[in-house]
C-alpha cells in the first residue's frame, strides 16, 4: 500500500516577533493535526498569509505578499494585523479564501479546513509524534521568543495595536513558566520575552496569584522574571515602558538572574511631543530613573526607538531630542520617520512636518546617536565577555553578548576557525570594535 501524502501548507510570517510567534503556535497546530509544510509555493495545496498591518510600508509588504501567494498558488487564506481591514483585502484581493485578524489560531484552522480538510489516516493518528515538545519555532533553535500577553491598554495617538489586537491579556504566571520549560528542554539557551506592554504583565488579572511547581506566585513582571531566571538560559526583556514597577527588575538584572538589557520603546524626548503622542512617561523622569537603575546595575544596557517628525514637532522639540540622546546616553538606539497609519488618531493633529524634513531629522538623530554607540562599543574593548554562538562560518564565528538582541542588535565577531556550534556560550576578549560589531577572540586557548 502506497502511503498517504498529507495535505501540503505553505505559509508565510511578516511582521514583528509577537506575529512571529502567532505564526508558530499556527504551526504547531497544522503539524499536529497531521499537514505537512511545505518551503515554497509550487508544493504546497494552499497557502497562508500571517501579515503586518502596522504602519503604511508594513500594509504595502503584506499586500504584496498577498498577491504574490495569489500568482504563485491560487489558494491563500490571510491572517495577522492585517486582516482586521478585511475589507481592504477582499477589495484588493478578492481571489482570497478567507480572512481572519491577529492571534486568531482557532479561525485559521476552522478556515484550513474548510478549504483543505485534515489526512484521514488511521494509521497515522495520533499525530503527536509529528510535533516537537516545545512546538514548531521559526527561530534558530538555541533562542525563542517567548510572549506573556497579547494586546495593549495604552492609546498612544500614533498607534492602532488596540483596534488590532486588543486590550491586555496576560498569560498565565504557571502556562508561561511551562512553555519556558519546555524551550529550554528542548535547547533554547536564550528566552527573548515579548508583549505589547512587557511592564503591564498582570495587570488586567490585577496581579492575582498563580501556581508554578506547587508554589503560589504573584502574576506579575518581576515575578515572572525572578522565575525565568531560575533556567538554565539568557532571559532578554523587550518592549518595556519605563514604568516605576521595571524598579523592581533592577536587582534581578545586578543578581544575574536575568540579562541587564532592557528594550525600551521611549518614542520622543520633548515633553510637548510625548504629550501629543499620549505617551505614558514623561522625558525628565526617564533620566532620572535610568541613572538611578545605572547606580544600581553599570552593566546595564538600554536600547530604544524613536518616532521624528511627528505631526507639529518643532525645531525646538528636534533639539530637546537630541538634548535627550546626549543625557540618555542609549547604547542602541533605533529611528523611524513619522509615517501615518490609516486609523491612528495622530493623523488629525494640525502642522504636519514636511516629508523632507522628516528625512533631514532622522538623518540628523541617526548620525548624533552614532556618536553615542560608537563610543559605547569602543569602551568594551579590553573587556571579557560571555557571549552566545549564532552562526559558524569557515573564516569566523558570529556570535552575541548580553548587549544584543538578535536582528536588531550588533553581534561579536570572533575571525579565525573554531570547533563550535550554535548555541555554545564561551568567553571572549574584545579587541576591537567597528561602528555595530565588536571584535574579539576566545580565551580558552584549548579552542585552537
């Protein structure tokens, strides 16, 4: 007897790690009820789309990726931030066949398999088998990203997150602590926690007590984090609002419990700007709270984005940003021109700033900031590091300290050949450093 070929999806993820994970849950999902999937277009029966919806340049991308599935295959259903404009797709792709929004794992499946049922083969139930403990990743296996709540609370007026994804819902304290487990089990040596609102962890279940190995805990960030840092990996923290509650990660981070890196999404450095924005933290406040967590842990490294030209912003309001650069003296630092965002309440603000403008400040923040990194990088040279092995080439090893997130961070660069494979942490000397990368070499001489 010839054996059954299950049905083949192909899919494709956009969008930023929180629709990353989305798409792995996905997945694991398909994998467990038995489809295959399939690494391109021609092999694959249907095809799902997992979009973005963010910002103008993220609809374009995902309407594009849209059309292509639809040229290549002819069968597509669309998922992601996206779909919450349903109508936008159907009108620009009317060949699709179905449409759901963001963390919708129920719909796209009930959407699969109208479309392309599940293998009906005795003999190869249960599917378990089929998926690993820890799920299906997208990540390289020794990280993950690991996301403790969907939504957000906040109405930050440049922002359309909530319409598509919510307000806050937190997790489980105990099914966090269990997915966690199971990725390190499975090898993760890096946790990268992600939400919307990392710092409001818990607050939409006002923070009541959970179980994890019999103990109870209190649903919340530096609780969460106190247990993370119990395994045997990195725990990296992203999007974190400078709230007065991050005070409590402080003593983790100069504990070693977890990674002193904080990704803080900080927007604007004038308070007229943050206030127009709606932003939850006033710019004198932030500083004052970042040398105070700097007494308390000089390790500590902070990274950050930041919107420029913003409807109304100033010549003045540019200056107190980059006044506020100098201050926060950030060890990385993203910049984005404004862009509007079909929905957003910012697009009805009066004074918008011309497109060249926006362009001659971001190049203008990007070089001041720069200034900033550069000498930075230039501090650890002499130092030891550990860092985390990413890639092994024949020529060098791609590696990251506690100072780098993967994708948006630097990397340590260490030449030569070496016997070590993704995942290895050693330890390393900085010898040099370049205007991203720090250069390094082993100290262990038996890596020769």
């Amino acid at each position: 007897m010839n054996p059954v070929v299950p049905p083949r999806i192909g899919f494709v993820s956009l969008g930023c790690p929180k629709a990353t994970v989305d798409s792995e849950r996905i997945l694991t999902q398909l994998r467990a009820e038995g489809y295959g999937i399939a690494p391109d277009y021609a092999g694959a029966d249907l095809v799902v789309v997992n979009t973005c919806g963010f910002i103008d340049a993220a609809v374009e991308e995902s309407l594009e990726a849209i059309g292509e599935a639809l040229d290549a295959n002819g069968r597509v259903i669309v998922t992601g931030c996206l779909g919450s404009r349903a109508e936008l797709i159907r009108a620009t792709h009317p060949r699709v066949l179905a449409v759901t929004g963001p963390h919708a794992d129920a719909e796209v499946m009930a959407a699969v398999h109208a479309h392309l049922p599940a293998p009906d083969d005795p003999a190869h139930r249960p599917f378990t088998s089929l998926v690993p403990p820890q799920g299906i990743k997208l990540t390289p296996p020794h990280y993950a990203y690991l996301k403790i709540a969907e939504g957000c609370n906040h109405r930050c007026s440049f922002c359309i997150i909530p319409s598509l994804r919510g307000d806050l819902v937190s997790r489980p304290l105990g099914q966090v602590m269990a997915e966690a487990v199971r990725l390190v089990e499975a090898g993760v040596r890096e946790l990268l926690i992600i939400s919307q609102d990392t710092s409001a962890y818990g607050l939409d279940l006002r923070y009541r007590r959970d179980f994890w190995e019999g103990r109870p805990l209190r649903t919340d960030l530096a609780t969460l984090a106190r247990c993370l840092g119990e395994l045997p990996a990195w725990v990296r923290l992203h999007y974190v609002y400078p709230y007065p509650q991050v005070d409590r990660l402080i003593p983790l981070m100069a504990e070693g419990l977890i990674l002193p890196y904080l990704d803080m999404p900080l927007q604007h450095g004038s308070p007229a700007v943050l206030a127009a924005m709606r932003r939850p933290a006033a710019a004198e406040r932030v500083l004052e709270r970042l040398a105070d967590w700097r007494r308390q842990c000089p390790e500590l490294v902070l990274r950050s984005t930041f919107i420029v030209g913003f409807p109304g912003e100033t010549e003045a309001d540019f200056e107190a940003l980059l006044a506020f650069l100098t201050a926060a003296q950030l060890d990385r630092v993203g910049c984005f021109a404004y862009s509007p965002v079909a929905g957003a309440a910012a697009n009805a603000l009066p004074d918008p700033v011309p497109e060249a403008l926006k362009e001659d400040r971001r190049a203008c923040f990007m070089a001041h900031q720069a200034a900033i990194s550069r000498a930075k990088l230039a501090a650890r040279v002499g130092t030891r590091l550990t860092v985390l092995v990413d890639a092994v080439e024949a020529t060098r090893v791609i590696a990251r300290s506690y100072a780098d997130a993967p994708e948006i961070d630097g990397t340590v660069i260490v030449p030569g050949a070496w016997d070590l494979a993704p995942g290895d942490f050693i330890e390393v000397q900085v010898t040099g450093s370049a205007e991203h990368d720090l250069i390094a070499e082993p100290v262990a001489a038996d890596l020769a």
